[in-house]
C-alpha cells in the first residue's frame, strides 16, 4: 500500500500569490491613496495644526493639483454684448481685472476650516491674493431678461474700462467726456458720430424682439432722424428702429422690420413705405422710456405688437420677414448711429449717420418674439435694477 499525499500545484501557487498582490494593493490605495485613510488622516491634521489662512489656501492649492477639483466661483470677463451671466473682480488702485483663470473663494465655500476671509485664486500658477472689500470690486453682468432666445444683451451696469466691451466695437466713443462714453449704468452717445456695432448671424425666421431702455437729450447732429438700433445694408432688408423727425419738432418712435421700400415710388410718385410702423409715440426729451417690439411672423394679425413701460399700447401688420432673413450675412447690429452711413446718397456731403443724442441704459435683440408676460418680467427686472 502506498500513502497517498496532498499538496499544491504550481499554478494553483501562481494564482494565490497574485491574488495576495491584488488584496495588497487596494489596502495599500485606500490607506495611501489620494482619497485614502492615512491621507485623510494627515489632512485633517494639517487642517488643524495650520496657523493661518493663507497656510490653508496653499494646502487646497497643493491638493487641487491631485484632485483637479477647484473650490470657489469661477470668474469670467464682463463683456457688453454676452447671453451668459459673468463676474470678475477689479482692483481699483491698479486696474488690475480678475477674470479668466481665476477664482473666488469665500468662506461659505469650505468646510474643514474656519475661513474668515475671502480669496482670489489662479489654481495653475499657486497664486492668490486675500479680498480687500476697500479696493477690491466685484463686477457682474447678471442678465436681468430671459435668456431664450437671446441674441445680445447690452446692460452697460458695471462697465468699467475699454475692454469691457468685448467682441463689440466702439466707433468714435470718448471716455471722460461729457456726452460720449459711458457711465457705471449707461452708455452716453454725443449725437454726432458715436455708435456701437455687434457682430451677429442670428436666424431671425421665427421672429424677433427688439428692446431698448433711453432717455432723449435733443436732436443732435441730423434734423431728421436719430437710430437706436439697426441691422441692414439697405433700405429694404434688416431691421431698423428710430426716431423720425419728418414733419414734426417732436421725435415719433418708428419701426421697421423687413424694409421699408425706401427708395421705391409708386406711379403717383408717393414713396412706399409698405413695412414702416410709425407709432403714436411721442419720445420727450429728457424723459426715460423702456420700449419693447415684438413681431411674430407665425400670425396673421396683429403680428408686430409695441410695448411702452411693460404696458402693450399698439399693434400693427406692417413687416416683410423674408426681407429680414434675407439680409447679407455678417451684418452687424448697430446702436446709436448708421456707422457706415448705409443712406448717403450720392455726392451727398452732409451726415448721414442719424446719430442718437442720448443716454441708452440697457438694449436687447431676441431672434423670437417675446411673450406679454416676458416682456413685463425683462421691463421689471431691468427698470428696478437699473434704477
């Protein structure tokens, strides 16, 4: 008889070893590992032992390059014409902007540690700064309108220097004058040459709204008319929204969407004006006025409504949406002026820019048209905040 004995094969050693390795290493990661126990451990005793705040921002900085997981608001640049809500921070005594790359971290913002300041944070380069409620100033652009549909919004709130503007262009604007430039809540037009032009390729099929909060100081410059905003390269495309002076001392709100057919005369010789609303709106100097127009393509009447104040006061037909899609592409959007003097007829020396003599304090363009009730909250929102 032979005794029979049990042992183990090679492989069935191979296998128990590595699964021994396997069982030590996830051990090993959980008490060494980024989110381990003994990591943990040391942090919170780091975070205990840290004699000041600014040892505990470059522990969160140390750690951020572990984790990537940045602690604050991120903070972005201002700009005139944006759809998204932004904030950066100024300091006044340099000028210094704190924007892009940037972050800024309150105390509500951490848990593990008593934070008594806030701080101003680049992650890639280590540096910070403490906020100084004194000299440093929080700049934002929350958008005080609804945001569906938004082409641009310009809420001069808070503009603080040229490059606030951003992809904007200002042509003939001069910052510290009396008329032209801007203030913290509006942009000041002299009447003369100052106009504001915004790129734009928006679909407009659906419709549009226009809006626009001002105060009129006179006539400047051109005795026929003055633009708020428009968006054509002739008479018949685009859109364009205007006082009109023709026949009267008062400035009267004009609208037009599609082109008015400028230019073009029937066989009595009267112009035709077939997309032209002119409004039973007197704009007074030195009054503040918030208009709103509204034209929706989609209905047959009553398709272009006018809002004075949030409060619906006329409707109209008159409109050409195919004259409005048609416009070339890469026309901008300009306020306060014709810049490239669209109208000048021929060997015709006098100035044709129609330029807004004015404060503007907010303007807007959607590519639909509003509803009554969004119309009231943007009037609301924007007055109340403005104001």
């Amino acid at each position: 008889m032979y005794k029979k004995e049990n042992g183990i094969t090679l492989i069935a050693l191979v296998i128990t070893v590595i699964v021994l390795l396997i069982l030590a290493s996830v051990s090993i990661a959980m008490l060494t590992g980024r989110t381990g126990i003994l990591n943990q451990a040391k942090k919170a005793k780091e975070v205990t032992e840290i004699a000041s705040e600014e040892e505990y921002i470059r522990l969160i900085i140390i750690e951020e390059e572990l984790t990537k997981e940045k602690i604050g608001e991120e903070l972005k640049e201002v700009k005139f014409n944006t759809v998204e809500d932004t904030k950066s921070i100024i300091d006044s005594e340099t000028g210094t902007t704190y924007a892009n790359g940037w972050y800024y971290l309150k105390p509500e913002d951490v848990t593990d540690y008593e934070l008594k300041n806030s701080y101003i944070i680049d992650y890639e380069t280590g540096e910070f700064i403490k906020f100084n409620e004194e000299k440093h100033r929080i700049v934002t652009n929350e958008l005080l309108c609804i945001k569906d549909g938004l082409v641009y919004s310009a809420d001069p709130k808070n503009i603080t220097n040229s490059n606030s503007w951003g992809d904007a262009i200002l042509h003939n604007f001069k910052e510290g004058e009396e008329n032209s430039g801007w203030t913290e809540n509006s942009l000041m037009f002299d009447g003369i040459d100052d106009g504001i032009e915004v790129k734009d390729n928006s679909d407009y099929s659906k419709g549009i709204t226009l809006e626009i909060y001002f105060t009129l100081k006179g006539k400047g410059s051109s005795n026929i008319a003055q633009i708020l905003m428009m968006k054509r390269t002739k008479a018949s495309n685009g859109f364009f929204l205007y006082l009109n002076y023709e026949n009267s001392e008062k400035a009267t709100l004009t609208i037009d969407i599609g082109g008015s057919g400028w230019g073009i005369q029937d066989e009595e010789g009267n112009w035709i004006m077939n997309n032209r609303f002119t409004t039973n709106t007197n704009i007074e100097e030195n009054n503040m006025y918030y208009i709103t127009y509204t034209y929706n393509p989609e209905i047959k009447n009553d398709n272009g409504v006018l809002y004075i104040n949030g409060v619906k006061t006329q409707t109209t037909n008159l409109g050409n949406i195919q004259n409005l899609i048609n416009t070339p592409e890469n026309t901008p959007i300009q306020i306060g002026s014709d810049i490239y003097e669209t109208y000048r007829p021929e060997n015709d020396t006098e100035n044709r820019k129609y330029s807004f003599y004015g404060e503007i304090y907010a303007s807007r363009v959607y590519n639909r048209p509003l509803t009554e009730s969004e119309v009231k909250y943007n009037y609301e929102m924007t007055v109340n905040n403005s104001n």
